[in-house]
C-alpha cells in the first residue's frame, strides 16, 4: 500500500461517520438527476440541507467515487459529471453545447466477458457529434 493510499483510507474511515448524511443526500440526487456536475449536485443538496458547503459536496463525490459508488466521467469539457455506478450505457455528446443522452449497450458484456475470460467492471464509449438543435442551428 502506497503512502498515498493509506492516508486516502485513513480519511475515508475518518470522514465515513461524518459524512453519512451528506453521502446519503448525495447519493439520492444523483440516483434521480445522472449526469449532474458538482455545482448542479450542490445546488440540489442546498435546497435540501441548506447548511451544506460546496468542499464537502466535492469532499462527498470524492469519497463516493473511491468507494465505487458513484462514477465521474468527463464529457468534454473539463469539469465531471456523476452518477451511479453499475449503469452500463453509452452517452451521445453533443460537442457543441453538451447535450447528453443515455443509449443502451449495443453489444452483451456478460457473453464478452464469457468469451475472453475478462472480468468486466464497466464500459466506456462515448459519441460524440452534434445534438439536433446545434446541427440545426449551424450546420458546419
Ligand atoms: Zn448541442
Ligand atoms: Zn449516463
């Protein structure tokens, strides 16, 4: 175990106690909104809790993420947006303004897996291209 890792779960265990509300309120925001980023998730937490502070919302994603429960994926441009683990589907990007939708799986993880030998723990591909209002808006 590195130096790095250890300390990681040394405060993991430290802050799971106290950031149990918070891990909870966080968990069911982004269960209902998938794909919010860290400023949407804090807006949502305030309305519930307003005495939330945005370093424990980005504290709690951090932690949510370390205990594979929650998964960020950049959508290109530069910030993450989260949601639940286990949820295996592609994103269609619209590279223009951001635009996100969720597609089923194409292919049967489970008979690759079969096939290869594999463990599988998620699938990672991304389309990207434009959504219809921007390819309507400007066709270039
Ligand atoms: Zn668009
Ligand atoms: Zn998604």
């Amino acid at each position: 175990m590195t130096r790095e890792t250890s300390s990681l779960r040394g405060s993991l265990a430290a802050a799971g106690r106290r950031l149990t509300r918070e891990r909870d309120l966080l968990l069911e925001i982004i269960a209902k909104h998938p794909h919010s980023d860290a400023a949407q998730i804090y807006s949502l937490a305030r309305s519930k809790s307003p005495r939330i502070g945005l370093a424990t919302v980005y504290r709690t994603l951090r932690m949510l993420e370390e205990l594979n429960v929650v998964e960020s994926r950049h959508l290109g441009e530069g910030h993450s947006h989260y949601e639940m683990r286990g949820r295996d589907h592609l994103h269609v990007i619209c590279s223009r303004c951001g635009a996100l939708a969720d597609v089923p799986l194409p292919i049967d993880i489970h008979k690759i897996a079969r096939g290869t030998g594999f463990s599988i723990a998620q699938a990672r591909l991304e389309l990207v291209g434009l959504c219809p209002a921007c390819a309507a808006r400007d066709p270039d």
